[in-house]
C-alpha cells in the first residue's frame, strides 16, 4: 500500500519543518520500520509538504502507525515541533497498481 500524506504547513515554517524531519523525524520512523519513500517541498505552493510512505497492508499500516505515534521516541522527540507546524493534512493509501497506470501513461 502506498500511503500519500499532503500537509499544508503554517506560513513561512516549511523550512523549519524541513529541517526537523529530516534531522529529527525521518530518523524515527526508520528506526520504527515505516518506510518512507519520498518527502518535500511542493513545487506548487511554498507551504506544502509531501510525504510518500509504503506498508504491506491497511492492517500494518495501522499497526505500525499506532505503534510509533504511541511511543515514546515520537511525544518526548519531534512531535511537537512537527505538529505545531502543520496547519491541515490529508491522507490517502492507494494500491501500487493504481500509480502503475500512471507511470506507464507518464513513460509513453
């Protein structure tokens, strides 16, 4: 399953939220074995943020999710630098074979 997370993020903190995933954050959800695939800045909007994550089901993506943001590792570290950076987001999990028809279309 592929999981897009879009956050539109507070003015003028998209580089400040950044800095604390990357440096903070993404270090995290790897050490919780969630896989993130991409992240960034949009090209359209300068408060922005994409994240791309894959999990092998709706089952384990509840799971590992529930498991991380329960931790420790998540409330004493990063989460509030993170969440008070972020004014709405928006989640959606797709099929790989759903983005497959894309990149074909795209590849032609």
């Amino acid at each position: 399953m592929i999981e897009i997370l879009i956050l539109n993020l507070k003015e003028g903190t998209r580089e400040e939220f950044h800095q604390v995933y990357v440096t903070q954050s993404l270090p995290l959800l790897e050490k919780w074995k969630i896989n993130v695939v991409a992240h960034g800045r949009s090209l359209h909007d300068e408060n922005t943020y994409y994240v791309i994550r894959l999990f092998k089901s709706l089952e384990d993506r509840q799971i590992l999710e529930d498991t991380f943001y329960g931790s420790e590792d998540w409330k004493n570290g990063p989460r509030e630098a993170i969440v008070s950076r972020i004014e709405s987001s928006a989640a959606m999990v797709v099929a790989p074979e759903s983005l497959q028809n894309w990149i074909d279309i795209i590849e032609r």
